[in-house]
C-alpha cells in the first residue's frame, strides 16, 4: 500500500478543481494546469480534500498510485505558489542574457547558444551568472533547468558549468608532478 497515495491532498481556497474521469484541471490565482492521468485510479473530492484510490491489486497500478497523487498535489501547489528554480554559472566569460523569446548562453563555445524559452515559464537574468525560472508547471521548470546545465555541465577539476544554487560539486584533486 501507497503511503503517499493514502494521504489527501488538501484543495485550498481561491483554488477550482474539475474532475472528468482522469481528465483533471485545476484553476487558481496563478493560471490554469489540465493534466490526464493513466492507470487504474480514482478522485473523489470530500470536505476540500481530494482522495486518490487505486482499483486494483496490479503491481504497476500501485506504484502509479503515489506517483498520480504527487501530480496532482503539484498541479494544485503551482497554480497558488508556482515553482522556482536559480541556477548558477561559473567560469571566465561565462554569462547568460535573457531576449524576448529565448535564453542566450556565452560559455566559452566558439558560438553562443540560444535556447527558447516554453511559453509557460518566466525566466531572468538578475545578474549575467544567475539565471532564475519561475513557472507553475513543476515537470516542465525541471526539464528546461535540466536543458540548460546540459548545455555546459560542472567539470570535476575546476569547478567551471552551469549548477543549481547552493549544490556542492566535488572537485578532484589536482596531480602531482
């Protein structure tokens, strides 16, 4: 049995949930998320609460079963709060710039690198080694910070790529002569 998929998930105020089968949206302050589930799941909403039971024994179907209440609990979590994510950039001469529609990256290629940027998500550059991601969807902020240090990952010797904020990258140790 499912330890996550037991727990409720708690629908706050300001927040609309419409169930169709395992067609769920959910609408709050921040925007709009629709997502379709599979597998051999219900929803029943009771007392502000969505409770997500599994109708079957199927090995699969019990492991999808914390994985759908997780989405979902996701989906209600960014239309109220959102998701953020800030990446950091080490290197000499490494800097990113946000235009209208995509993110350039300068590291240390002999061209620069312009990623679009999806339509549901806010990106910034405070600074040109900061890169900061704003976005309601959780699944789709992890894959373009994931597309973004992929372009320029952390070398183990001097420390130099695209990291997230505040990881430790474990540098290895210089040889002797």
């Amino acid at each position: 049995m499912s330890r996550i998929g037991k727990a409720p998930v708690v629908i706050p105020p300001l927040t609309t949930v419409d169930l169709n089968g395992l067609q769920v949206s959910v609408c709050g302050p921040k925007g709009n998320l629709e997502r379709m589930f599979v597998g051999n799941v219900s929803f029943e909403i009771r007392d502000s609460q969505i409770f997500v039971t599994c109708n079957s024994t199927n090995k699969l179907d019990l492991s999808m079963w914390g994985t759908t209440r997780s989405l979902l609990n996701n989906m209600i979590i960014g239309v109220n709060q959102g998701f953020e994510k800030e990446l950091e950039i080490f290197g000499t001469g490494y800097k990113a710039e946000v235009s209208t529609r995509y993110l350039s990256l300068f590291l240390g290629k002999s061209h620069g690198i312009r990623v679009e940027i999806p339509g549901n998500l806010v990106v910034q550059t405070p600074k040109p080694t900061i890169v900061k991601l704003f976005s309601i969807d959780k699944e789709s902020l992890g894959l373009f910070a994931a597309q973004i240090i992929k372009q320029r990952p952390v070398e183990p010797y001097k420390g130099k790529g695209i990291r997230y904020k505040g990881e430790k990258v474990l540098l290895k140790a210089k040889g002797k002569k």
